[in-house]
C-alpha cells in the first residue's frame, strides 16, 4: 500500500516528517466521506498499520503508472508539465482494522 504526494509544499513536507519521527513509522487511515454509513450509521473506514519507507522523489511517475491503470491508458499525468517529484511513501502492512464491507457484517 502506498501514499503518494507530488507537491513538496511545506506542509506536505511536514507531513513527511512527521512520519519520520513515529518509531516505527508507518500507519495510514483512509475515510470514505461519501459514504451514509452502515445500517448502525458508523461510516467506513480502512486502518492500515505497517512500516513506512519514505522515498523523495518518484511521485510524478507512480501516479502517472496509477493513471494507466486505473484511469485508462494513454492518460497525460499528472495534469502539468514538470510537476514536483514529492514523496513516495510505501506502507508494509502488519495490521489491517476498519469498519466497512471488507469487514464482519454486523446483524
């Protein structure tokens, strides 16, 4: 699993480090906000616990090889010439936790 970032904004570059300072690194949440929720109103979500390797640069070419896939070959991205290289970070899961169809249905 990874997350990916193409700006280096400072912010993005906090978030990074904030990473690096968790020992050891590596846990990601992801929260679907469209979602009404189960029949009990409890909204998905996918907690994934693991460690983390922060890689600089990269970013511009995983989303453009993410597009391929899952946008349609031949897709232009990013949207913008010479876009930042970022951060790549890659999560080795050792716990994966959340509440959402993948889970136990409840009732």
């Amino acid at each position: 699993m990874g997350t990916v970032g193409s700006n280096p904004t400072p912010s993005a570059r906090q978030v990074v480090g904030g990473l690096r300072a968790l020992d050891p690194p590596g846990q990601a949440a992801v929260g679907d906000g469209f979602a009404e929720g189960d029949q009990f109103g409890m909204q998905h979500y996918l907690v994934v616990e693991g460690t983390a390797r922060i890689e600089e640069g990269g970013a511009p070419k995983l989303l453009h090889d993410l597009a391929q896939r899952y946008i349609g070959p031949g897709t232009p991205f990013p949207p913008m010439p010479d876009a930042p290289e970022g951060f790549v970070i890659r999560i080795t899961p050792t716990k994966v936790r959340g509440m959402g169809p993948w889970g136990t249905v409840l009732g």
